[in-house]
C-alpha cells in the first residue's frame, strides 16, 4: 500500500504531457476560439498603438487679437506682438482656429464646441513694451486637461523669441466649477468602462450558463414567449446594474470625494440606462456563444476596444480621423460624455437629450436584435 502511494506520487512528466495535449486538443477543436486567441491580440496591438501613437492636434479654439500695437516715438516703427502670436498659433499643429470673437468663442466653450477662447487686450503690445509687463485672457475647458495643456503649448510656442518673461495668463474656467483634481476628470470615464465591463461580462454569463446547463432549451418548452424570457432575465439583471451603479457612486462620492456638480438624480439615471443597453448586448452576445469561455471572449472584444477608443484614455479628438470615426459608435464613448458632463459641468437633461436618446436607441436594437436571434435559436 505504501509502495503504491509513493508510486502515484512519483513525478511524472507523461502524465503533465498527456494533460497539456488534452487542453490543447480542446482548443484546437473549438475553431472560433483558435481564430480569437490570434486576432485578438493582433486587433489590440494595432488599436492600441495607433490612438497612443497619435499627438493632440488641431485643438479647436477661438482667438480675438485686439492689440492696437506699439509705435516707438523716436524711429516711428509700429510692433504688434498681438499679431505675432496669432501668426504663429495658426501654424502650429495643435490649434486650430476656428474664430475671432472672444465673447462668442466663450459661449462655444460652454456649449462644448471648443476648448478655449482666447483675447489678446488692446493695450498688450504698449504695456509689454513700456512696462516689461502684459496679459492674455483665456477662458477654456478645465475638464479636459490634455487638450489645456496642448493649447498653453501651442501659445507658449507662439511666443518663442518675444519678451515674454512678463507675459501672464488670466485664466478662467468655464462651467463655473473651478480648478478641477485630476481624480475628479478620471472618476467619469472610469465609472463608465466599469460599468460597460462589469454589467458585460455579468449579463453574458448569466445568459450563456443557462444555455451550457441546458435551462434555456427547457425554457423554450413551456409557454415562455422569446419576448417574456428576455424581459424576465433583464429584470434581474437591472436589479445587480442598479446595485453595480450604486456601488460606483458611492465608492466614487464618498471614499475618493469625486465632485458632482450636476443632478445625483440623473446621474444614477444615466447608469440605469446606459446599464440596460449593455445588457440586451450580453444577450444578443449570449446566442453566439457556445461556451463561457467564448462568451467571456465576445464580452473582452467588446470592453478592450471600448477602452481604447472612447476617449478614456486620450480625447477623441486626438485621434486620426478613420479612428475618430469609429469611436462614433462605441457606446463608451456617449456614456462617458454622459458622465463627465453632468458631474464636471453640471449639465442637464436640455443639454444631453441627444446623448440620453442615443444611449436609449441602441438598447431598443439590441433588445431587438437579441429578441430575433433568440427566436431562430428556439425553431432550430
């Protein structure tokens, strides 16, 4: 008996040989899983690369330069250091100036149209000049601190070889809130890619255990319509979305102190919805799955890309155009537009209709969708 024990317990690296071949066998039969396990990180190398690969440029802004300039009284000759700064700002890649009116530019920036305003005063040359002393305004979005720092580059490049020891910013922040923590412009877009991942990868487990263990095939032989079914799922699983957005908020509000200058109210009504979508696309997922392993995978595709490419990481403006095209259609990207704009500015229902609609239309296709899907799966 002894001798038995230590001879199954000798080492044996036929029999680690043996496991291995079986794991591999299982993969290499499941053929939808081979063609992931390669793409993936190829898709993701090549997603991630080409949004981190790119530089801020193009930061849409507004400049009014109302410098009368400076004449020397004894040789005549008129500087206007107002116009050398425009000049160089409209040859620098990371503006763009779309306009020449400060007053107008500092409602666009309310209104998320652009990042900054910027007035060069009527007396800037002459006090520059005079007194070694002179001021810029900016107004400019404080939510967004890349796209600041890009355009104080882009005047701090414009102003290389001018005497501007003495030039100074008086800086205003739009929406009222004041200087923002880099925690407080992180908290939205992390509250979103939570919620998108968790609330994903719940939903389509759920969905795909009842189909591994059989329960859906016997669903689909009682009076159970496809309809029922998925309503009677989604509503215990809105129940754990609401738990998963309370949590989020709580954790952000009251251990890391996140800033919430918008309705508390509408805010959790933003996860509800934005949750909801994400659980009609678990289902829809779920009847393509055949396993949980590839139901985990369908929901990574989703979540990895939505990292990347839902301004999370970089602005989306940021982005090569193709790229900034296909974040139009990532639902990350909305709901995180969501969530900063009514923690960070405040914003209302009036001001993100179209957002709160768009969240709300894909999870009427996805519902739909994942309702049709299910319908063929119960005729085969």
């Amino acid at each position: 008996m002894i001798m038995s024990e230590r001879k199954y317990k000798r080492f044996a690296a036929y029999r680690i040989r043996a496991l291995s071949a079986r794991v591999l066998r299982q993969f290499a039969r499941d053929k939808r899983t081979v063609v992931m396990l390669v793409m993936f990180p190829i898709l993701f190398m090549l997603i991630f690369g080409i949004v981190l690969s790119g530089d801020i440029n193009n930061v849409p802004i507004v400049v009014e330069n109302k410098d009368a300039g400076f004449t020397n009284p004894f040789t005549n000759e008129t500087v206007n250091i107002g116009e050398q700064i425009v000049d160089g700002l409209e040859g620098h890649e990371n503006v763009n100036l779309v306009g020449s009116n400060y007053e107008d530019g500092i409602e666009k920036v309310e209104n998320a149209e652009i990042e900054a305003s910027i007035l060069i005063p009527e007396n800037f040359s002459n006090q520059l000049l005079t007194t070694g002393n002179a001021t810029i305004i900016v107004y400019y979005d404080g939510t967004k601190p890349q796209l600041k720092a890009a355009v104080f580059q882009a005047i701090g490049d414009a102003m290389q070889g001018l005497s501007k020891g003495g030039i100074e910013f008086e800086e205003h922040l739009a929406y009222g809130v004041g200087e923002l923590l880099g925690l407080d412009v992180s908290i939205p877009a992390v509250m979103g890619y939570i919620l998108t991942f968790l609330i994903l990868l719940i939903s389509v487990l759920t969905a795909i255990r009842e189909d591994v263990g059989h329960t859906k095939r016997r669903l689909f032989t009682t009076p159970l319509t496809p309809i029922e079914r998925i309503v009677g799922y989604v509503l215990a699983l809105t129940v754990i979305a609401m738990g998963e957005t309370i949590i989020v908020l709580a954790i952000s509000i009251y251990v890391f102190g996140a800033t919430i200058h918008g309705s508390l109210g509408l805010l959790f009504v933003a996860g509800f919805v934005y949750g909801l979508a994400h659980i009609f696309l678990a289902f829809l997922l779920s009847n393509f799955a055949k396993n949980e392993f590839q139901s985990v995978q369908m929901a990574v595709l989703i979540a990895i890309p939505s990292l990347a490419l839902s301004g999370m990481m970089l602005p989306v403006s940021t982005f090569p155009e193709p790229i900034a095209i296909i974040a139009k259609f990532i639902p990350l990207t909305y709901g995180i537009r969501i969530f900063e704009r009514i923690m960070l500015r405040g914003w209302g229902l009036e001001k993100l209709w179209f957002e709160f609609s768009l969240i709300s239309i894909l999870a009427v296709v996805f519902f739909l969708l994942a309702l049709i899907s299910s319908s063929d799966i119960s005729k085969e």
